[in-house]
C-alpha cells in the first residue's frame, strides 16, 4: 500500500501523540508513586516527602494497642525492679506502660476517665511521649504508619490518615497538616521509683491480645552502639555518645537539653536554671536515671526523654546545660 506526503505525515504525527502520551503516563505514575508512601498520601508534607522514609513493616506491621488491659501494681509479676516504665497521671489515676512492651508496639491508645490520650514510643529514638487525643474536635485514635522522618517514628491519625511526627508533635501531611499536639507529663524512669511515687498505679498489661516475646527486646545492642539505622538532617557534634540520655526542654520556642551525663557531673539533685527568661527547677535522681522540670508556679512541665542524636536531629539549634 502507497502513501502519501500528508498520510505519511499523519501516521508520523499519531505515533508521536502516542510516543508523548506514554511519556506523561510514566511521569505521572512516578509523581503519583512519589506523593504515597507506605499508602499515606504525602501531597501536602510539610516537610520534605524524599525524607520520609520506610522503616521496614507496612503500615499498622507494628500493631497499635486500641483496647489496652491493666493490672494493679500488686499483680505485676513481669517487671523487674530496674526495668523501664513511661508513667503518667490523669484525674488522680496513676498507670505505667512497660518499655519492654512498647519497644513492640509503639502507641497505645487510652482513657482515663473519659479523657482519651494516647501514649507514644520510638525505640530509635528512645522517645516516650503521651498527647492528648482530641484534636480540632476529632477525638483521634492512631497506628503506627511504618514510616520514619529523622529516624523518628511517624504515626497515623485513622479518622484523617494524616501523618503525625512525634518529636515535631504536629501533622506533617494529610488533612490535618500543620495542627499541634498537646503533650502531656510523662515520666520514663524505672519501675521501682515509679512504683514508690504511686503504689496504687495501673500497670498495662502483657496481655494485649498479641502474641509477643515481650521479654526479649528487638532492639538488643543499639542503644550501646554508635550506629544509627537512618540519616538524619542535621548530625549532632560528638560530644556525646550518640545515645546519651538527655531530657529536652522547649521553654517557649527555645530548646534546652539537659544530658545525663552533665547532670551526673553536676551532682545535684535539684538546682535552679533560667531559658527563656524563665525560671525552671530541675530534679534529678542518679539512681533511677530520670528527672523532672517544674516552672516558676512548681508546675511540673512535659519534657522529652531523648537520644542525643535525635533531639539534636529535631533542634539544631538547642542550648546544652554543661556541668560546672
């Protein structure tokens, strides 16, 4: 079959619509594969989407605690004297959540009479932190997305599938970007002070309807190691072992970090400190390796237990207290 000049043309023309069509298909398939990740819509990141990650396990691999069982403190078998609790105090209520059962979760989703907040943990970060759950009137219940950002977890609000940044306490993505958490008091010590401090305290139990080594720990070794499993955006000086404990203030915008290391120097166990032009009374107690912040009013104020790697990661521009 003979062609003409214009039919040739035609053809040629058709073949490069398809050539073009295919082209934008692709790019469209990798814009689109770009703005989801782990399934979460990240369109709208308030942060740079190329670094949230994947931390390994789909979105809800770590399964969130929903309907969270206690046991008096007087039935706990399955703590020993020096192991790790978060512990937290609500309208009179005391309860202790187990590390060694977070390390396996990461979020449990609570009430206490009738106020619903949730309790938080990233084993890499070594960062436990309760919020309160009701956000812009939503009353919220969240799961663990699978995704990290500055090696810190990223946890997903079910109602708005709107990523969460722990260390941030804010939205990073979805419908909800750019709201606030309202932190909570939260004590990460051991279970012996705890216990002492509260002895009628609720503890969570092991029973969480998963079947779970809660013995062992997943995580054996990483805080001794300097490695870290993820980059991070800003690296901190290596004045510290990268898992030094610090306790990270944030006085109004203006971040402090109090490591253990400098207070253990200091050798004090309560002394007077000013950030921000304000006033902060720090407690801290050697031996369980733990400490508290009250304000001006003796208010205790919510501080974030950290590693220093991550706190320096999330505040760059943070004041270090140094023992004289």
């Amino acid at each position: 079959m003979l062609y003409c000049h214009s039919e040739y043309r035609a053809i040629a023309e058709y073949h490069l619509l398809l050539a073009t069509l295919m082209v934008l298909m692709l790019f469209s398939s990798a814009i689109s594969a770009a703005e989801r990740k782990n399934g979460f819509d990240v369109s709208n990141a308030l942060i740079d989407a190329d670094e949230i990650v994947s931390g390994g396990p789909k979105k809800d691999g770590i399964p969130a605690i929903d309907q969270p069982k206690f046991v008096a403190a007087k039935h706990v078998d399955f703590l020993t004297p020096t192991e790790r609790v978060l512990g937290l105090v609500i309208a009179g209520v005391a309860k202790a959540y187990p590390v060694k059962i977070l390390n396996w979760h990461e979020i449990v989703n609570d009430r206490i009479r009738g106020n619903a907040f949730v309790v938080t943990y990233c084993p890499l970060c070594g960062t436990g932190v309760a919020f309160w759950s009701n956000i812009r009137g939503l009353n919220l219940k969240f799961g663990v997305s699978g995704l990290l950002y500055n090696s810190d977890v990223l946890f997903y609000d079910r109602q708005t599938e709107s990523l969460w940044s722990q260390i941030d306490a804010k939205a990073v993505s979805g419908k909800l970007a750019g709201a606030e958490l309202q932190q909570l008091v939260l004590s990460h010590t051991t279970w012996s002070d705890w216990l002492e401090r509260h002895p009628y305290t609720l503890v969570l139990s092991t029973k969480t309807g998963y079947l779970r080594s809660y013995n062992i720990n997943p995580y054996a070794g990483y805080e001794e190691s300097r490695k870290l499993y993820f980059q991070m955006n800003h690296k901190a000086p290596k004045t510290y072992h990268p898992k030094e404990r610090v306790l990270g203030l944030n006085a109004s915008g203006t971040y402090k970090a109090y490591p253990f290391e400098e207070l253990s120097k200091h050798g004090k166990s309560l002394f007077v400190d000013v950030v921000n032009q304000q006033t902060y009374t720090i407690y801290w107690d050697n031996v369980n390796q733990t400490g508290r912040i009250m304000d001006s009013d003796n208010n205790e104020v919510p501080v974030m237990q950290a590693f220093w790697f991550a706190w320096f990661g999330f505040h760059p521009e943070t004041e270090v207290f140094q023992a004289q």
